[in-house]
C-alpha cells in the first residue's frame, strides 16, 4: 500500500482533524453509494479507508505513548521520600563519650556515603532506565508486528465494507399492465453487464414484490462470488378492479326495480362477465361474494388456489326523474314513514 498521507492528500504534519476533513472529502467521491460502482472507483474507496484507519491508529498509539512518557516523568520528578540509609547521617555528630566518636566519625560517613551512592543510583538508573527501555519498545519494537497484522485486518474488513454485501446487488424495476399480473408473463432485462436474460413474473405477483436472479449481481473485489439481481415489479392500478392482496372488489350499479324487485345482472370479473342474482330487497352498499373469482395467491404464500371477488351494489336512480316515479313517491305512505338515518 501506498504511504497513507499521499492517499489521503495531506502532509505528515497534518492534526486529526485535517486528516479527517481530508477522507470524507475522498470517501463521499469514491462511495458504492455515490455512484462510484466502476472497479477504479471502488479500488479507491477501499484504498482510502485502509489510509484513514491506519493513521487513526497510529494516532491512537503515539497519544498513548505520551501518555506514559508524561507519567514516568512525572513520577521522576517527584521528591523521593527519605529511606532508612540517609538517617545515618546524624551519627557524625560526635558522641560524648571519646571511644565512641573515631568509630562514629569512621563509620558514619562510610554508611552514608554508600546509602547515598546506592540511593542515587537507584534513583538515578530504574525511573530513567525503565522509560528509556518502555518508550523504545512501544515506539519501534511492539507497533512493528501488530501494526502489520491489524493493517492486514483492516484491509480485509475495509474492503468487505466498501465492496462486498449489499453493494454488490442490483435491483431492476419491471412495469407490467393488471392483467399480466393475473395471468403471469415473461420480461426481458437488461442488467449491467450487458446480459440480457428473460424473467418469468408468476400469476398473482404482487406490487413491489421483487424476483430473485442468483447470482446475476455485480462481482466485488475481494468476493469469491457475484452477488444477486432482483427484479422489482411495479403494477399498473386497473380502471374497475382494486386488488386487497389475493382477492378482487368491484362496485356495480343496480337500478332501483333491480334492488328493489331482484334480478341477474352481468358482473365483470377477471376471467370475464358472469351472472350474478341480486336478491329482491338489496339496497345501496351490499355486497354480494364470488369465491374463487379473485386473483391467484401470490408466490411464496401457503395457501393454495385463488381469492375470493366482493360485489358491492350501487342503486343508481334514472338520470331524468319522470312524473310517474314522483306521484308514486308523494303518495306512497311506508315510504314517507321510513327513516333511513337513525339519530
């Protein structure tokens, strides 16, 4: 790889918050999501986020290098607390009694200095030592190995991100008329690769339900594998059916003798009209049931055969009221009686 500065395009100088800056500028470039799909695009992208992480870390590592160069100075520079050796210093005062004081005046110092020279180079060798040997292991000998190994990890896990899962899927959108959706039928589509394959949309598909074609996604770099294209189906709404999953509703009107009298009416359904007996007595907002008369159930789904058609009855009056229908509705007293809007 590459140094990490000159991907990322800044200095080694450079503070976090200038590297920072500098890879999301980069990353929102060369991002799946942006567009960049190309293998130079995504090679960059992957390039980039291993620079970035490989410079956090290294970051990361030198503050708490710091850290621990700061604290061993900081426990070198603290006043020493006084041992049993130096206490042998006010032995050289001399004693009163005249024997004792050649051998306090010989011994004493003796001591002393050898407390102090022992005291000293303690002092002086362990703290200074042991920072010298800790910060040299920690900037050059303990990085070295781990560095590498989490670089290599970081590469790997880096490149699953950027180029691998769910980048590695295409969804392409298919628009197929009601009808087609009843029956089944065939579409051709055109994926990236220039390969063009004939897809098979099953009866009773429904809107937005997506088609699997394994294998047929894009290949990214590091996979072993190509991903999945999905094909999206979008249905067109139809003039007179609405559709509620697997069954069919209609809303057909009825003349006020056909409500009121009962008949057989022609009812449309998506197989054809069928005759269908509206019961004498039907009012405005019945609804009248034809099993099986629905679309197929939709792929995937437990059930077998097909849904059910709801028949909702409309009474429609005559566009011109003649003077016959309003004599007979002034004189007919059930009907002044009647109220249809119950308080």
């Amino acid at each position: 790889m590459r140094n990490p500065y000159q991907v990322l395009g800044v200095s080694p100088q450079s503070g976090p918050d200038e590297i920072k800056a500098a890879y999301r500028r980069l990353a929102k470039t060369y991002h799946p999501d942006s567009g960049g799909t190309d293998a130079k695009s995504q090679a960059r992208f992957y390039e980039v986020t291993s620079a970035y992480e490989l410079l956090q870390r290294k970051d990361a590592t030198q503050r708490a290098n710091a850290a621990r160069t700061a604290a061993y100075a900081a426990q070198t520079a603290r006043p020493k607390q006084p041992d049993a050796a130096p206490k042998a210093k006010p032995e050289a005062r001399p004693e009163p009694k005249p024997e004792a004081k050649p051998e306090a005046e010989k011994s004493g110092p003796k001591q002393t200095s050898d407390a102090r020279r022992d005291a000293g180079s303690a002092s002086h060798s362990s703290p200074d030592d042991a920072a010298r040997n800790n910060a040299k292991s920690e900037t050059f000998a303990e990085p070295r190995k781990p560095v590498f190994a989490d670089f290599l990890n970081q590469i790997k896990s880096a490149g699953r991100r950027a180029l691998g899962g769910r980048n590695s899927d295409h969804v392409y959108e298919v628009n197929i008329p009601f009808s087609d959706a009843v029956i089944g039928t065939k579409r051709r589509v055109t994926l990236q690769n220039g390969k063009s394959l004939d897809v098979h949309v099953p009866a009773g598909v429904e809107d937005g339900q997506q088609i699997r074609l394994r294998g047929q996604g894009a290949v990214s770099l590091g996979a072993r594998e190509a991903g999945d294209a999905f094909v999206s189906i979008a249905i067109a709404p139809h003039p007179v059916f609405k559709r509620e999953g697997a069954d069919i509703h209609v809303n057909v009107a009825v003349s006020l003798p056909e409500a009121i009298l009962g008949s057989k009416i022609n009812v449309p359904t998506i197989d054809g009209d069928v005759q269908v007996t509206v019961p004498e007595g039907s009012n405005s907002g019945s609804i009248l049931r034809l099993k099986g008369k629905g679309l197929p159930f939709p792929p995937g789904k437990r059930r077998m055969g097909r849904g059910d058609q709801y028949v909702t009855l409309t009474l429609v009056l005559p566009d011109k009221i003649d003077d016959q229908l309003k004599d007979f509705a002034a004189t007919w007293a059930p009907g002044l009686q009647h109220r249809p809007r119950k308080v």
